[in-house]
C-alpha cells in the first residue's frame, strides 16, 4: 500500500516541502511544493508552485505521479491556497490536463545576441550565410542601442539587497500589473541569495540622489555550445529605469563572454520594455522551447477566483518563478 506524506522545508515565508511516496517504507516518489504569497494590486492571497518531481524507474507507470499531485493539491487546499500552479515541459503537459489544470498558455522568450557572428558561426554549418547573418544581426543591434539610451544610472554588482526589494516591489507590481509572487527581500535571498544549486549575479541601480532606482538577478551557463545569460527578475522604481540598467549588464556579461542574453515573461509590459533594449521576441510559430504554465484552483474558493487569473495574461511570471533555472 502506498503512503503519502507531508515534509516541510523551505523559504522563511512559506510551508515548502516535499510530498513523498513510499511503498514498503521505502522512499520512490518526490514531488516539491512551494506555498507562497501571492498578490495581484491590493489583493493577498495564497498559491501551491509544483517543481520538479521524481519517481523512481522501477515504480514508474503505477500512477504515483498523479497520485503525488493529487496529494499535494490536497496539502494545498488544507493549508487555504487559492490555486496550485505548475509550469510544465511538453511531456508532463498532457498530464496536468487530464487531471483538471487549466491550460493558462504560454510565457514570452525573448532573446538578445551580445555575439550575433558568434553564435551564428556556432549555429549555422555554411561559413558565408554564417557570416551574412551574423553580419546583419550584429548592425540590426547597433541600430537598436543608440535608439534606446534613456541616460545613464550608476548600477553595481552587489549582494546586499537590505533597502532595494522593499522600495521597488510596489513600483514593480504597478508598472507590471498580473498575479504574482511576492517578492520581498526575504524571497530574493532564499531564491538568489542562498541557492544551493546556482550562482546568481545581483545588479542594482541608483539614482543620483542614491534612492534605489533598479534591482535585476541574471543565471549564466554554457547551453547548446553557448554562453548563454538568463535574466531571472528585475525590479524597477519607473520604466525609464529599465533600459540603463538592462545596458549595463549587458555590458557586464559582454566583458564576461556571453554569446546569449535570454528572458522569459507573461507580462506583455514587461515585453514591451525589454524589446526597447534590444531583446528579440521569438514568434509562436518558432520550433523553440514553449514556456506552459497550468493551474488547477481550489474548489472550495472557486468563486472568489478573479477571471483574468485563467489566462497567462493575468499573472506576472518571470524565469525567477520558475525552479529549473
């Protein structure tokens, strides 16, 4: 007979854990859950984020993956969740929706070359169209940096984030607007600050009178043959804050050899602002890796549930909520 239990770990302001599986008293199954603090303007609520699960081969295909879900979403609603969300890859999709999530759609990827020639002479097995492509893409990002200089801010590399997340999560949220976790200081340390797995780069900007102006995390790694930059969250006090910011670091990752700058968002504003810097956002139809996100709501609140919250337009998502990067 298979057990499932409840093991709480995680950020000083949830009731993370992990929901196991076990048959016989031996541990076969994990599936993360993170139960965080959500907002979307002045409403407060609560929501369930699945990570990565796992299953061990020999108890595959028994059930236990939906078993695990179910479990959790149970966990979820006894601990007063709105919602369960997840973001699946193209294998575990269809499962989600057999077991009742709702398909919110997907998230924006965009991307910005900082070597278009290099990569292009990476990616493509034909010296002379490598070259032309590249040749053209690097003038095309040319155009785009003197087109979008909104002056300058004085921006470092730091770690200490006391005085930051608090001023510019407010700023943030209304430039931003959609369903989102609450990002307070405390979350950006446990997320970037303490992550056992990764280093982050943290960036903040200021204005000249030294009152915080921008705050950004960016993951680097060498993916597909390509130094490859992910901007994880960012956080702003006015929307001309954003291009100076995103420029120096730019600059930063351009010293350190990155080939590839990438962002994924839900936010169409968010959107908006990053291709005024230069970012490239890749069309649906591009044979690309597709950025789902599916949630499944508490039954016992489905009334209160606001409907812009059933489409990915209704939430603010960025790579920081997703736990792979």
């Amino acid at each position: 007979m298979n057990a499932y239990n409840w093991w709480s770990f995680g950020c000083p302001e949830s009731t993370s854990g992990f929901m196991v599986a076990e048959v016989e008293d031996q541990l076969v199954g994990v599936q993360p859950m993170e139960i965080m603090s959500y907002k979307d303007g002045s409403r407060n609520t609560k929501g369930g984020l699945l990570t990565g699960v796992a299953v061990h081969p020999d108890y595959r295909r028994r059930g236990i993956f939906s078993d695990l879900v179910r479990a959790c979403e149970q966990e979820a609603w006894r601990q007063n969740a709105a919602f369960v969300t997840t973001m699946p890859n193209e294998r575990s999709r269809p499962g989600f929706l057999k077991m009742g999530y709702i398909d919110l759609g997907c998230r924006q990827l965009l991307l910005r070359p900082l070597a278009p020639r290099a990569i292009a002479k990476k990616k493509l097995s034909i010296p002379l169209i490598a070259s032309l492509i590249g040749f053209s893409a690097a003038f095309a990002q040319g155009i785009v940096k003197p087109l979008s200089h909104d002056g300058d801010l004085p921006v470092t590399e730091t770690s200490d984030l006391e005085g930051m997340v608090a001023q510019l999560e407010e700023s943030t949220a209304s430039l931003f607007p959609g369903l989102r976790v609450r990002r307070t200081p405390s979350w950006w340390r446990w997320r970037y600050l303490q992550s056992p797995a990764r280093d982050y780069s943290i960036f903040t900007a200021t204005t000249k009178k030294g009152q915080p102006a921008g705050l950004a995390a960016v993951a680097t790694e060498t993916r597909d043959g390509l130094s490859t930059a992910y901007l994880m969250d960012i956080a702003v006090n006015a929307l001309e804050s954003l291009p100076p910011l995103v420029r120096k670091i730019l600059e930063v990752l351009s010293q350190r050899g990155v080939e590839l700058f990438c962002a994924v968002t839900s936010s169409d504003a968010m959107s908006r602002a990053l291709r005024r810097t230069g970012f490239w956002q890749v069309p649906t139809w591009v044979p690309v890796k597709r950025f789902y996100t599916v949630a499944k709501f508490n039954p016992a609140v489905e009334t209160q549930i606001a409907p812009q919250w059933r489409k990915m337009s209704g939430w603010y998502q960025m790579l920081g909520d997703w736990d792979n990067v």
